[in-house]
C-alpha cells in the first residue's frame, strides 16, 4: 500500500518569509520599468541565435536603438503604417493602437520574418525584427530595421519595388 507524503502546514510567518523575496522581485522590476518609457513596451526578448535585433534586447549584440516617429503616438502611427504600405511583399496589422505587428516575405526564397513594432506616447517606436527560421539571417533583420529608420526620417516614404 502507498502512503501519500504531504507537507506539514506552513505557519503565516514560514509563508510571509517565502513570498518576500518574490514580492520583493516584483515591486522592483515595476519601480524600474515604471520610469522608463523605453521599457514600457512588452517585446518579446531576441533568442540566443543570430537571427533577431530589438531595441529592448537583452543582449547588446542584437540590440538596435528604437525608431523615431513622430512627435507624439498618432504621427509616428501615421508615419510608420504610410512606410509599411510603401513596401513590396509586407503584411500588417494593427492588434492595438500601439502595437502593429508586421510579416516581411524576401523576395527569392519566400523567408518570412516578424517585425513588431510598440509606439510609445512621445513617438518612439520600440521594434523586433526576427526570422521565423534558420539560425542565422545574415543581418538581414538589422538591416531592415535600418532601413526603416532611414524610410521614417525622409519626407516621403520610397517603394523599393
């Protein structure tokens, strides 16, 4: 016959002294991230492989700075969905006011790679860019983040067909 082996009950003290360091973790990751408007954005981190860049990444070798625009959310909204309309083989959509999340199809062999973007209030644009497979893209999701950046500071948005 089996015998269940069950822990003996836990006084509120023993359960007060367990929680603290996780209630601690939790009021101080909300007291860093409330000041910073550059972590207010919830993009997922970049993995371990070479194929993704971010502005909020954890590693600095695939982090790029954030993108510029506008002077406050509705221009950089405006300016950022006028530049993804301007692109050959780009899908997106909007999935909140501040969030558009985008799919980019290279033109030979059909790799598609997904592009986040968070706008913040002031205009930034938090962004992701990372491929759906392999394990290195060759730069190719640093270099699309730098071409947008380049698309959003001109005056005009350029197709590239």
């Amino acid at each position: 016959m089996k015998r269940a082996v069950t822990a003996a009950p836990m006084s509120a003290r023993q359960t007060a002294r367990q929680a603290a360091p996780l209630i601690a973790a939790l009021l101080i990751g909300t007291a860093t991230t409330a000041g910073n408007p550059a972590m207010a954005a919830n993009l997922a981190d970049c993995p371990k492989s070479p194929n993704c860049v971010s502005s909020q990444a954890s590693d600095p070798d695939r982090q790029v700075a954030p993108l510029k625009g506008g002077e406050n959310a509705e221009q950089a909204r405006e300016r950022l969905t006028a530049v993804l309309d301007s692109l050959p083989r780009v899908s997106w959509t909007a999935t909140t006011e501040q969030r558009i999340e985008a799919q980019f199809t290279s033109l030979i062999f059909r790799f598609t790679d997904d592009v986040v973007f968070e706008i913040e209030e002031d205009g930034t644009i938090q962004v992701r860019s990372a491929s759906r497979i392999g394990y290195s893209d060759l730069g190719a999701n640093r270099s699309r983040v730098e071409m947008l950046r380049e698309r959003l500071a001109s005056p005009e948005p350029v197709s590239t067909e």
